[in-house]
C-alpha cells in the first residue's frame, strides 16, 4: 500500500533541489539528516520514481524530478499563500479580492456585497475589472483574476461555470419609438434590423444574440454597434434607434418607474418574445484551483445579496422562487 504523500515530503524535495545537499537541507528544514533521507526514500517509493542521484559529493536531481520542482514550488507558494490569507481574515487583519463582472451586476449585485462585507473586513481590499466576457475568460486562465460573474464566452475547459441567475431579453429604445407605444406584446418579427442598434462580437451580449437571433437574417443588414451598454445613450436617444438587452443590463438605461404617478426614464424597456431569450449569468472559477479565503469568503456575502434582494422583472435567480421587483428602487446607473 503506497505511503499518504503530504507537504512534508514536498518541502523536503523542494529543500534538496534548491540546495544540492542533503546535510544542508536538513539544517534548513530543522531535521536531522537520517530524517529527512527517510523522507525523500519515502516520497520516491510512494510515487515510484527516483528524485535524486546521490554522490559522496553532490546531489543532482532526476530528469523526473527537476521537470516536477517547479510544479512543487508552486504547491507550496499557494498554500502558504493561502494559510497566511487564512490567518490575517482571522485577525481582521487584510486580504486581497481580485473580480471581473459584467456591468449590470456590479452596479446592483456587487457593490451591495461589498458595502456589507466591508463592515466585517475593513481591510480586505478589492480589484474590480469590467471586461467583455472573452477577456473574462482570459483573466481567469491566466490567473489575473479570482473568480468572476458573467456570462460562458467560449467555454472553456479549464474554466467551471456555475449558473447564478438567468436575465431574459428584450428592447431598449427611447419612449417616443414605436415599439415603445405598442400595446401587444412584443415579438421579432416586428423588429427592424435597420434601425437595431448591435453589440460588437467580443461581447457576451453580441455572440449570443448573432447565435439566437428570431429572425431569420436579422445581422444580414449593416447597422450600429456598440461594446459598452454606457455606449446606448448617445444611439438611443435619437428615437430612431433601439436595441437589445438582458433585463438587468437594461435597469441602467431604461429605470423603471420609481412609484405611482412617477413617469420612467427616457428609454422603455420591453421583453421580446417568439423565441423568449435569457441570458444565464455564472460565476466562473478555474478547475482545480482553490480560492483564496478572502475570496471565498466574499462570496459568500455575494451569494446572500443575490438570493435576498430583489430581482428586477426579467431575472429569475437559481433555486430561488421568484420575487416581485421593489418599485420603490430606481436601478443604479451603469
């Protein structure tokens, strides 16, 4: 039965490699040098490769073993990375949150889980990125990043996507347009591609859209883009324009009613059907990587907003029963 290989045998290969020298090692590790032989002798029976060619003058490590020293060295850079995080959360002491969110989300999600976490950590510092879902992705796989919430780009498999909530889709255009004044429902087929004000193809908005259209040829037709929704406001507000949105990306340009007899925005949003489209909003880690406990931490507080506030029309958190919007509550600016 193979010996249970633990951060001991790690630290002493580590010491080993890094040193040449076992008697030095030892006098690193504070271990007597039989010790820390029996260790390595158990570490290679364990993994059954040979880690070191022993001299009466130096000690080289293997083909196998130098290939796996950076792999090491980077196991325990995290986890004592990760237990000296652990220690100074538990001391109120400090830590760092890295994120990357879609732009609707950290206006009404995020910045209310980071107002209450802040109360309890004062010192835990944060880095917000508002990026295009592809570059999400990208920061994530290379470690730029901690987690983020947003939309699958590519997919990625090194990546897990774990759904949070689903936003369904629907016009944004100024209330003098057309599609603002009717008072059927909404459909595709009433839509001029003409007059669609688009997002570009590094958006997570304008790939799902080009994939779901319900329209037959509907991006066949030169028109507007946009890669920021901050963008709409000097498209839309011709009243020639309008375009298409997720209901939370769309709180920032087309608020609703802030109470009775209070008139809206100077944009309507309206939900599309024939097909009914939704988004569905993830939070994104990497496989196989741990977060910092800064970072779980937080998301925990970010996971108690999501499921407590209320939602806006149009988004339906996961395992959550849906909630009627708070009218009282203009939704924040993007």
């Amino acid at each position: 039965m193979k010996r249970t290989i633990t951060l001991r045998h790690f630290r002493c290969f580590v010491a080993v490699a890094n040193t040449g020298s076992f008697t030095e090692a030892a006098s690193q590790l504070f271990l007597t040098q039989s010790s820390l032989t029996a260790t390595i002798q158990q570490f290679e029976q364990a993994v059954g490769v040979k880690l070191f060619d022993r001299s009466t003058r130096r000690v080289a490590m293997t083909t196998e073993a130098a290939r796996f020293k950076a792999e090491a060295e980077r196991i325990l850079s995290q986890f004592d990375g990760a237990l000296s995080d652990l220690e100074a959360l538990s001391q109120g002491r400090q830590g760092h949150v890295r994120i990357a969110a879609v732009a609707s989300v950290t206006n009404y999600f995020l910045g209310d889980a980071i107002s209450a976490f802040r109360q309890a950590y004062p010192k835990i510092t944060f880095s917000l990125h508002d990026a295009s879902s592809e570059q999400v992705e990208k920061m994530i796989a290379n470690g730029d990043i901690d987690f983020a919430i947003s939309t699958s780009h590519h997919g990625l498999d090194e990546l897990v996507y774990t759904p949070l909530f689903e936003d369904r889709y629907g016009v944004v255009c100024a209330a003098s347009h057309a599609y603002a004044q009717a008072s059927r429902p909404l459909k595709w087929a009433d839509l001029d591609p003409a007059e669609y004000v688009g997002f570009t193809e590094d958006t997570g908005i304008g790939v799902f859209l080009r994939a779901h259209a319900g329209k037959p040829g509907f991006f066949e037709q030169q028109h507007d883009e946009v890669s920021r929704t901050s963008s709409l406001h000097a498209l839309l507000r011709g009243g020639g324009r309008y375009s298409i949105l997720p209901a939370l990306a769309a709180g920032s340009i087309a608020p609703p009613p802030a109470g009775p007899g209070i008139e809206a925005g100077p944009f309507v949003f309206r939900e599309l059907s024939s097909p009914r489209l939704s988004r569905e909003v993830c939070l994104i880690t990497r496989r196989l990587r741990s977060l910092s406990a800064s970072s779980e931490l937080f998301l925990q507080y970010m996971r108690d907003v999501i499921n407590d506030k209320p939602a806006p029309a149009g988004v339906k958190v996961r395992g959550r029963k849906d909630r009627k919007p708070r009218q009282t509550e203009k939704a924040p600016q993007q």
